[in-house]
C-alpha cells in the first residue's frame, strides 16, 4: 500500500475521532469561541503527508499481511495527532498565517473568533487559545495511547516509553532550534543536532522504531534508527531548500520563512562559512528582515551564485545515497528492504 492509499483509509478514521471528540466537548461546554477553535483542528489536520503513520503502518504490515489498519487506529491517530499538536504551538512560535492552505489555529482564532479593541490583547489570546487546543490534542494523544488494543500490555508500554523519548527529543530539538535563532554565529554541529532532534528522529527514527515494535522485529530496530537519522537529515534539508526556491502552491506555507526568523540552516551557514564574504553580508542584510520588505528573486539570486543550492543538492544525494547503502550492509529481508525504499521514494522529487 503507498502513502496514497493510506490516506484515503486513514483520513476518515482520523477526521472521526476529531468529530467524536467535538462532540463530547459539545457536552462539556456552550462557548461558541472555545468550540469553533477546537472545530477549526479538523481544517488544520485534513492537509498533512501523513507521513509519520504511514512509516509506522508500513513496518507493521510488512510483517503481517492480513492487517488491517484499523487494527492500530488509535496508535497510528496517536502519531499523526502529536505531530498537528506540534505543528499548532510551532505555528504560534514561527508567527505563521497559514497551514496546509488554511489559516492556522492561532490566526483563526484572532480574525475570526476575539472580539476586542485592544489589538496586542486579541493577538496575545488568539495564541493562548492555539495553545490551549494544542493541549487538548496532546491530552487526546496519550488517551489513545492507552487504548486496550490486541497489543500486549508489555508492547504497549515499551510503545509509550519510546514515544516519552520522541516528545523528549522533539521538544528540546525546538528549544535549541529557537535558541540558534536568537545568536548571529552558530556551528554546524549545532544545526545537525537540531536537525536530528526535531526532525530526524521525530518523523523517520521514531516512527521506524515503533512500527518494528509492534511487528515484533526488535532485530530492526538499530538499522531503523540509523536508516531514520539519515532520511530524516535529507527530509529537513529538502525543507530548508524548498523555503528558498518553492512554489507556495505545492508547500501550501509562506516561502523564506528561515530567512525573516533567522534561522540558521546547512544553507546558510554554507553561506557564512564557504562563500565569498560579501555573500554573508549580503545575508546577514536578509535575515531578520520582514518579508516584505525581501525581494524574493534577490534572496534565491544569492542562494544560487554563492553554490549554498548546489550544496544542498549534494547533501541530499550523499545522504540518499548513504541510506541506501544503510539498507544494502544490514542484508535485510525483500519485504523490510521495500519498507525502507518506499521511505525512499517518497523523499525523491519532492516538492511539498
């Protein structure tokens, strides 16, 4: 089954729950502010890749070719609402409008839901409301988690100690995120921790751990991390290519994002450390600045003559062609080798 098909069984058990838990909050509460706010994650959560889900559904159906996906619903609805509870308080700290092409929680809640004179107050409780739901899909997250499935008890627990370590690791890949971006100057080896913490291992290390705990293939699980951390450095560094040189139609969120929060990527610090000085200062006039008070044309001009493209693009391929090697020195067997490249393919071509 590809990503495709997934989503299309996925997303109605997804958008259910959501609806389920709408209902009971209906019960809970009349607000109208408080439940068109938590209504809203129903728009917020119907863009995503699905990805995370999708890694854990792949292992496990690898190994057991009568599954079914609504055998694991609610760990595979647990992964995907993690990372909506991530994107929510993400959104808030990046000052982002828009999220898979609709506004996010925090932008709603202010244009549409406050009523208010005083525009600081309205901004300020817009986010403390997107803050608040977010909450509530985290609490949402370990209620599911201790769903009484067919997983044996033991599973289940060593399923919530892996995903303590993700929330760990994600979390603290954010903090430092946000510290980098506070500072001028940075090393490249705190840019791939941060790439490691926030990404790699949240979305490909993870993920590939967890599928292989519930297929009862303990034996993958360090071939899965290892194999996790390398796509995971290509997934972020596609990321970081495509805020400079994206369609916005495709990656359905503004372009030059890292650029007016200054945060520091493998293309910037390229830039700082390998081009011609009067690139860096040219950069260094870019970073922090509104958007739109940036020439866009300007900003992917200095990427493509410094080689800061180029050298992404390299990355990229070293590091597919070093996962691809990760998966020919383990000697796996033909269904996990699928499993691995079809994470493969769905990094080739990227675009959103």
């Amino acid at each position: 089954m590809d990503i495709t098909s997934f989503k299309e069984i996925f997303d109605p058990l997804l958008i259910h729950h959501l609806e389920s838990k709408q209902d009971s909050y209906e019960k809970i509460t009349s607000n109208t502010t408080v439940l068109a706010t938590l209504s809203h994650i129903q728009k917020v959560s119907t863009g995503g890749k699905r990805l995370r889900p999708f890694i854990v559904w792949a292992l496990y159906a690898s190994q057991k070719k009568e599954a079914d996906i609504k055998d694991i619903a609610p760990l595979l609805i647990a992964i995907e609402l993690f990372h909506v509870f991530c994107l929510i308080h993400d959104d808030i700290m990046d000052e982002a409008p828009v999220r898979h092409s609709t506004p996010t929680i925090h932008t709603y809640t202010t244009n549409t839901l406050l009523h208010t004179r005083d525009t600081q107050n309205l901004a300020r409780a817009g986010e403390s409301q997107a803050i608040l739901a977010g909450d509530i899909l985290f609490n949402q997250v370990y209620e599911l988690l201790h769903k009484d499935t067919w997983l044996t008890s033991d599973i289940r627990e060593e399923i919530r100690n892996v995903f303590t370590i993700l929330v760990d690791e994600v979390c603290l890949g954010q903090m430092l995120d946000i510290d980098l971006t506070t500072k001028r100057e940075v090393s490249i080896k705190d840019i791939e921790e941060k790439n490691r913490l926030k990404t790699a291992y949240y979305s490909f290390a993870r993920p590939l751990h967890i599928g292989a705990l519930i297929a009862g293939r303990k034996d993958l699980i360090d071939t899965a991390i290892q194999f996790g951390e390398c796509v995971g450095n290509v997934f972020q560094v596609q990321d970081d290519l495509l805020d400079i040189i994206g369609d916005e139609k495709n990656t359905k969120k503004e372009v030059l994002a890292d650029i007016t929060k200054n945060q520091h990527t493998i293309l910037t610090e390229y830039i700082r450390t390998q081009a011609p000085s009067h690139h860096k200062e040219t950069l260094d006039t870019f970073c922090g600045m509104p958007k739109e008070n940036i020439n866009n044309k300007d900003v992917v001009t200095l990427f493509e003559e410094s080689g800061a493209i180029a050298y992404a693009k390299q990355y990229i391929q070293d590091h597919m062609t070093q996962a691809q090697q990760i998966i020919t020195h383990a000697q796996l067997a033909d269904e996990d080798t699928y499993v691995f490249n079809t994470i493969l393919s769905l990094l080739h071509h990227r675009t959103s």
